[in-house]
C-alpha cells in the first residue's frame, strides 16, 4: 500500500494532464529527538510565551502576527489577513517549458519529492509523460501552490515514476561572488596538477549511499543505550590535527611517490580576475 500523498493535484502538459500525488522523498523522522526535562522532577518542559515588556505569559488568543518597520513598531496582522494573501491553490501542477536535465544549478534545488499517478485511470496518461520526457532526456518546469505558497517546480524521469523537486527562487539564491571573488586566480600546471589528476584518477568510484551513515545520530543511539544498560561511557579520542606540509610534498604522499626523485618543480603565478566576471548574479 502507498504511503498517504502530501499533496493530490492534476499534472497537465498542453492538452495532456493526469491526477497525480506528491509524497516526501527525503525526511529526518527517523533521527534520534530528544525532550527537554526538568532535572529535578523529570517532568518535561513547556514552552510559554511571554510578553517581553511586562513578564506575563500570553495566550494563544491574544498572539497575533506582527512585521517590524522600526525599533518596537510593527505591523499587525489577523490570521484571516494572512490567509486572504495566499494565493488560491488550483491543485493543478501546469508545465510551461521543457528544459534539459542538467540544465539548471543544483544550487537552486529545494526539497525532492516523488510524484506517481493519484489513481489507476491516470496510469497510462502518467507512464506516456514519464516515457516522452526520458526519451527526450529533458525535465519539464510547472509552477503550483504548494503548502499555502506558490513554488517553482522541476520534474524528472525517476525509475517508474518522478522525481518532483522543488526550485528555489532567484532572490533566495545568494550569489557565489559575495563568497569566491576574493578566491585569487592561480593557474596550477606541470607537476602538481599532473599529481592531483592521478589522485582523482585513483579514487574514482560511484556514489551509494549505503556506504555513508549519519555518525553523530548513531553516536547519539549508542550514548542512549550505554546509559540504559549503566555502562561508562567512552568518550571518543579526538583526532590529532596532521602536519603542517609541502603542498608538493603533500601531494607526492598521497600519491605515494614520496621517495621518488622530483621532477621540475611546477610554479603556482597569480593572476589578477577581470573586473568583467565579478558580480555575475547566478551561482556556479
């Protein structure tokens, strides 16, 4: 039995739509939670909220939305302000382009969900939209309300049905020269680069993600047992910062060719970035 859809709604390209349900691809519901008690009691701890002027507690019927526009001045805004403001949701997931797969930067991917047929009668027209854009190798964009805001979404072929993942918009996306303009333009070549490509070259492998466990949530499992059972518990050595070395040298160790005679040694020049590519506003 498929698990309860986060959202049902219709998926139309031109003249072409079907019923369709959204489910969460990626959730943390299985990570270890902890409540926050009384030490003395063990009674668990509510949270309150308290007027910052006066000290006294305020109930949720007194509470009310408010948004700043000076020191201690705000807005006010009625929960049926609110909800008035949201745009109406018309359950229908509308495609206004097909772009190719790789042709948007992860960096403006949200959050994945899977998207399958809602019922039986929409089977068939699901599996030709799923066919037709894997044989195409595209991904197709569709806008829609989703939990009360309007978001941009990217389909994909996914195995037997599609991936959905929701796009975040452009203003939310910082744009990566705040961060890499200071980044200096080296231009690496000779041996050191040729040393680097052998080390990539030498760990190539593929991604599955069995291989890689979340060691802090079982770390978290382990203390929780070991005080269950009232075993002492072993506090994890702390790794030993490595030395400070030669890049060069660094590089022939990993490697391993530190004990081989080194060739001519590579030279690393600055050169300054062109006024042109700075304060480009996509990421990447």
């Amino acid at each position: 039995m498929a698990p309860r859809a986060n959202w049902k709604g219709i998926l139309k390209i031109g003249e072409v739509s079907c019923a369709v349900a959204l489910h969460t691809a990626a959730s943390t519901s299985e990570r270890i939670a902890f409540h926050t008690l009384n030490r003395k009691t063990g009674h668990r701890v509510r949270r309150q909220f308290v007027d910052s002027g006066t000290g006294k507690p305020v109930g949720r019927d007194d509470q009310v939305k408010g948004y700043q526009i000076a020191p201690e001045e705000y807005v006010l805004l009625e929960p049926d302000e609110i909800a008035a403001a949201v745009p109406d949701s018309d359950k229908l997931l509308a495609v206004s382009a097909f772009i190719g797969c790789g042709d948007i930067d992860t960096v403006y991917f949200d959050k994945p969900y899977y998207l399958a047929p809602a019922d039986r009668s929409a089977r068939e027209a699901f599996v030709l939209i799923r066919e037709g854009m894997r044989s195409r190798q595209v991904a197709a964009l569709a806008q829609t309300v989703l939990f009360r805001r309007l978001r941009t979404v990217l389909i994909r072929a996914h195995g037997a049905g599609l991936i959905a993942t929701t796009l975040n918009f452009d203003h939310e996306v910082r744009p990566s020269a705040e961060v890499f303009d200071d980044i200096p333009d080296l231009k690496i070549k000779g041996e050191m680069l040729d040393l680097a490509r052998h080390i990539i070259d030498t760990k190539m492998g593929e991604f599955d993600p069995g291989d890689f466990d979340d060691r802090y949530d079982a770390a978290l499992a382990d203390l929780v047992r070991a005080k269950m059972e009232g075993r002492k518990i072993a506090r994890p050595k702390a790794r030993k910062p490595g030395k400070v070395v030669d890049l060069m040298e660094a590089l022939r160790e990993s490697a391993g060719m530190a004990d081989k005679k080194p060739r001519k040694r590579a030279t690393a020049g600055s050169k300054p970035k062109s006024a042109g590519t700075r304060g480009k506003r996509k990421a990447g």
